[in-house]
C-alpha cells in the first residue's frame, strides 16, 4: 500500500457513501491511483465507471449525468493540459447550475515551477467556475483529512455547484488498495438537503412566469398556482399545464400586451428569444429570480435574487389577464423542412424518452412550433456548441431506461465527434444522434452579420462551409447510420435503435 492509493481509497469511498454513484476516468500515469480505487469500486458495484479518453468528453459526460440526476458525478484525470480540457464543460456547469466533482491529480509542489513535465499551474484554474477548490496535502501516510474533504466536496456540489479537489501526489504513484477499502468500504451517509426557504409572493401586479433551461416542472406549477402567463422555452421542460402561452414571442412585442407586465418571475436560465432578453433588462419591471447557481444573478440592475417561491394564498387570480396572453395565435413563418424534423423527433419521445438540444437553428425552430409535455435537456448556461454529444450521454447514463435524442446541427456534431468513441468494455448508451445537415452555421444568416458582410466573407468567417462524411465518420466510430430523405424514412429510423440520422436541410 502507498500513501497515494490509500489518499484515493479515503476519498472515492467517501465520495459515494455520500451519494456519488458516477465515476468517470480519463487514463493517465499521475491519476492511476484515483483511477485503480475506482476500478474497485465497479468491481464492487457500489459505482458505475465510464472511461473517456478525451478529458474534454469526460467532463461534458459528468455535465450530463450530472443534469439528469441533480447528484454530482466525480470526474478523474491527470496533470497538465488534462485539466484545461474540464474547463468547458466546468463552466456550463456553473452558469446553468449542475453539480459536478473534479479530482485532478497534481505534481507535489517541488515539481511545480521547476520545468516538470506535465506540470502546470492548477490551483485555481477553473476560477470563480469552482467555488469550491482546495489544493490538498500531499498524502504522506499521515492523516491529513482526506475523507473530510470529499464531505466538503461533496456538500459543495451537490447544491449545483463545481467543486475542484486538486491532489498532489508522490511517487510510487501507486500500489496495493487498503484491506478495509477491498473490504467494502464505509457505510452510505444519509446527506439530506435542506429545503430553502421560500420567497412568499402575492398574485398582483401583472405577472408573468419566464421559465429557461433547466426550469423544469417548477415553473408550470408556480405559473398555475399564481394564475399567471407561462413563457416558458422549449428547453425548459416547463411547456405544459393550463397557463403555458403559445405565441409569447408576439405577446411580448405588442406593446398593448407586453408592455402592461408589471412583475416577471424567472425560473431557471432563459437564453433563446430576444424578446425575453429585452423584458428582462426593462428598469419599469420588477424581477424576481430563482437562483439556481452560484453564479451573481441581477439581470436588470434591481433583481431580487431568490432560492424559491410559493404564492400567497387567498388573493383571487386575475383572469382577465391570463385570458389575454392564452388568446394569441402560434407562432407563423416558420421554416417548414426543419419544423418538419423537430416535430418527428417530438412525437418519437415517449414519457420515458429524454431530448437534448444542441445549440443550433433547430432549437429555435423547436421553440416556435413544439408544445406538451417532454423531458428536455440543453446546455444553455453558456449556449456554447461543445459537449452537446457527451452531455447526451451521460444524460443517458444517469437515466438508465428509454432513450436519449440529441438533436444538433452539423457543426455542432463535428465539434463533438470524440464523444462518439467509448472504451470496448462499455455498451453504447441508448442514444439516437439527429443531425440537421445544412453545410454550416445557418444559424447566422438570420443575425445582424448578414446584414453588413459580403457574401463571400459571411461564408469565409461565419457559415464556415463543410462537406464532412458523416456516414463515414459515424462508421469509423462504430455507430449505426441512417439517411432519411423522407418523412417515413425519418420516423421508422427514430423507431430504431442507437445510431446517428443524418437529414439534409437546405440554407
């Protein structure tokens, strides 16, 4: 036994007697010790264990994970640049407010500026993204509190935070794992969150209920509860219930309409429409946000920031107003072949089916024409277009029944093609990969830039052309392919099992 792998045995077992059950691995030399005790910790069965090569992947996996089951999934990697490569998916985890656990191992400090190889400066790296984040002590055979820390961590995260351990380790790297760790272990620790204390809020002025990412069903509750308009996002899972607003957009323009809105409440993170974006900055409207993250929430300079919201009871609902916003017509002049392909993939997914929408034109097209009930993921924290495939994922992985259908668009897939490779160990999660293939990024011919920018420069520098084989790459991979054409073609694929779908769309 080494005083690496007995600081590694100390800190994963308390890791899942708190409740991780998710450990993902990324090889390395600096990191085998974490990564030895873990594979023991699958042999046992008290965790399951993903290996990632690309640390990049492994992060985003753990975002996914991390946003289906709200408990923080524990990622391992090396040294170096092993750990810049977590920094992406560590701050959507932040912005949208998932819990996530990283443990990167560290050159001791007298290797630490001195020309190490694989040796940089980790402390802090992820910033104000990991809240929480300790160096520890190098693990010398004494006690140093390592079980304590991963309490620490642990209580961190789990209330959709990132927390950093970053652990130093000596040489011999590693050796054999403690009796007690072979043993089982320690016993499951009951860590029962304690509920925040909700904001109490009546049902006048004029209100209405923005639901963003990863609202969920919340926010249609409270908008019931209050009687209030429901402007909820496709992304939100909160487009259902009595008092969801179809056409919002144009509600929201209309000056006769929204321009009477007094009050907003804001539950989870919205990002998609403009409109919402301009209500949300307005100085004559009072904002009260539930804060889902760590991270300073003040969106029009006089936010009132909270953890959670009931409704008064005893004060009637204003009727008349919700009658208006319900009255408006669905949204019209939308782009028919990709409403066609978002609507497929809608009504393929069951109540057990989750979706995961990348950040492309699709999801716009999804927020203008699907409505009812779904289970929706996106990563809208930053609207970044990395790590959509891997978050699909690990979503997957954590919900262990239906599917899982990620719909992006081309680049977007490209980006993340890595996600596709997985160890020869593992099964392929059940996740089907819907990829709009337009031959670029689209999505900026409907911004200013078209406006202003030659064609051949919009091309050069924004829709960024590609003629990729997908089907190719999809094999190279290991991964089933589908081209559908057709409507029917689509809808019998969608009926099928993992694969990738590729369907062509026009500019």
């Amino acid at each position: 036994m080494t005083a690496s792998s007995d600081a590694a045995c100390e800190i994963l077992d308390r890791l899942v007697a708190r409740g991780v059950r998710h450990v993902i691995v990324s090889p390395g030399s600096r990191s085998q010790a974490l990564a030895l005790a873990a594979a023991e910790l699958e042999r046992q069965g008290r965790i399951r264990l993903h290996v990632r090569l690309d640390e990049r992947v492994a992060g985003f996996t753990a975002l996914g994970i991390g946003r289906e089951s709200r408990v923080p999934a524990a990622v391992i990697c090396t040294s170096g640049s092993a750990v810049a490569n977590l920094l992406p998916a560590a701050l959507e985890a932040h912005h949208a407010g998932v819990p996530m656990i990283l443990l990167t191992a560290d050159r001791p400090p007298e290797l630490r500026g001195v020309g190490a190889n694989q040796t940089t400066h980790q402390v802090g790296l992820f910033g104000e993204a990991a809240p929480f984040s300790v160096d520890a002590p190098v693990p010398d055979g004494a006690a140093h509190g390592y079980g304590e820390l991963a309490d620490r961590a642990f209580e961190a995260a789990r209330g959709g935070s990132v927390a950093h351990l970053n652990l130093p380790f000596r040489e011999p790297l590693a050796g054999e794992l403690p009796e007690w760790f072979v043993a089982g272990g320690s016993a499951p620790i009951a860590s029962d969150p304690v509920a925040p204390r909700a904001h109490a809020l009546g049902r006048g002025p004029r209100t209405v209920v923005v639901a963003g990412a990863d609202a969920g069903p919340r926010a249609a509750h409270l908008a019931e509860r209050g009687g209030w308009p429901l402007l909820a996002e496709i992304v939100s899972g909160s487009r259902h219930g009595a008092t969801v607003v179809r056409g919002y957009r144009a509600g929201l323009a209309d000056p006769n309409l929204g321009g009477r809105i007094e009050r907003v409440v804001v539950v989870g993170h919205p990002t998609l429409g403009r409109e919402i974006t301009r209500l949300l900055r307005r100085d004559d409207v009072e904002i009260i946000a539930i804060q889902a993250s760590d991270e300073a929430l003040n969106l029009n300079g006089s936010t009132l920031a909270v953890r959670d919201v009931d409704v008064e009871t005893g004060i009637p609902m204003d009727s008349e107003w919700l009658a208006l916003w319900r009255d408006l017509p669905a949204p019209a002049g939308v782009d028919p072949e990709r409403a066609a392909l978002v609507d497929a993939v809608w009504r393929a997914t069951g109540e057990g089916d989750r979706i995961v929408f990348g950040s492309s034109r699709l999801v716009r097209v999804a927020d203008d024409v699907l409505w009812g009930r779904a289970h929706v993921h996106a990563n809208r924290g930053l609207a970044g277009i990395d790590g959509t495939l891997a978050t699909a994922m690990g979503v997957q992985l954590a919900a262990d029944d239906g599917v899982t259908r990620v719909i992006v668009g081309d680049l977007a897939f490209l980006y993340d093609a890595g996600a596709l490779l997985r160890s020869g160990s593992e099964e392929r999660p059940a996740v089907q990969i819907v990829v709009g293939n337009d031959g670029g990024g689209t999505i900026f011919d409907g911004l200013e830039v078209a406006q202003v920018a030659s064609r051949e420069a919009m091309d050069r520098v924004q829709l960024t052309p590609q003629h990729a084989d997908i089907a190719g790459l999809a094999g190279a991979y290991g991964w089933e392919y589908v081209r559908a054409d057709t409507a029917a073609e689509l809808d019998a694929a969608l009926r099928g099992g993992a694969c990738v779908v590729e369907v062509r769309l026009g500019r």
